[in-house]
C-alpha cells in the first residue's frame, strides 16, 4: 500500500530520452529532459503529489525502477524511447504494477517507421499521450492526477 499522504508519480524515461535537447530537435524539441521534469513536478505539484524522475538507458533499468515503484509511488507515467516496441520484460513489469499507468511520447509514432507503430506499453497502459511534444508532460501528470482522483481545476 502507497502512504495516502504522501501522494507520488513515477515519471520514468527510456533510451537516448537523457540527449532531449541536443537529439533530432525538429523531432522530438529543443527542450531538455530536465525541463520536462520540472514541468511535470509543478503539474503534480499544484496537486500536493510529489514527481520522483528515473532514466535509464537499457530495459532492465526500467524493469527495476517499475519494481521499486510497487507500494512507493501512486501512479506511472512512462516515455520508453524504443523499448516501447519491443519491451516485453518492460510490459509485464507495468502490468504488475498497482496503479495507473500513462503512456508518453513526444512524438507521435504512429506516424513514423513501421517499427514504431507497435506499442508494448499500451497494452498496460490506462491513458496514451502521444504527438503533443513537451506539452505531453502535463497532459500525462493530469491524465495520472484524474485517474488518482485527484483532478486540478
Ligand atoms: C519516443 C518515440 C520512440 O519511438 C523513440 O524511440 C523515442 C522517443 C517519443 O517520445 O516520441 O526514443 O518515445
């Protein structure tokens, strides 16, 4: 069981997501990672819910970090880079997780290469946010806040 007073999101970021900022900026921004976590962390925040961030560059980081997240943190919010479409050790991980689930890209892979159209996060996922660049970041923690039931005004 999570602390009922003290509220968390995980935000959890995958591969290559630590170069945001410098990496393929007419894709993904100019932005940098660390300013998408502030933004998610003020989100949260207007809501008492406190934002713990976690990057890794290999699945297993990931798997890790979900596992740690069990009975700590109240919801996910998850940007997996490319072991979106491949994590499988990634997608049993998140559906052993109890709480909501948020799926973020900044871009919208659907409308990329064949091989970004598979998800393996949105199976487990409860919400997808995808193709609204860094604004993604708070749409995901409102999505997380709604789904907690604790929705901002
Ligand atoms: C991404 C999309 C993925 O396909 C890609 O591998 C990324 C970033 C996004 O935020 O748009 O690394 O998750």
């Amino acid at each position: 069981m999570t602390d009922p007073t003290h509220r968390s999101i995980l935000l959890l970021s995958g591969p290559n997501l630590n170069l945001l900022g410098e990496r393929q900026p007419a894709v993904y921004g100019t932005a940098t990672l660390d300013a998408h976590v502030a933004t998610a962390a003020e989100r949260a925040q207007r809501a008492g819910v406190e934002v713990e961030h976690a990057q890794s560059n290999a699945e297993v980081g990931l798997v890790e970090a979900v596992h740690r997240a069990r009975g700590v943190h109240d919801a996910i919010v998850v940007n997996a880079g490319a072991v979106t479409h491949y994590g499988w050790g990634l997608h049993d991980a998140l559906a052993a997780f109890d709480g909501p689930v948020v799926e973020l890209h900044l871009s919208n892979p659907s409308a990329r290469e064949p091989w970004r159209h598979t998800s393996v996060v949105s199976p487990v996922a409860d919400v997808v946010i995808q193709g609204a660049g860094g604004l993604g970041y708070r749409l995901a923690v409102d999505a997380a806040l709604g789904l907690l039931g604790l929705d901002l005004p």
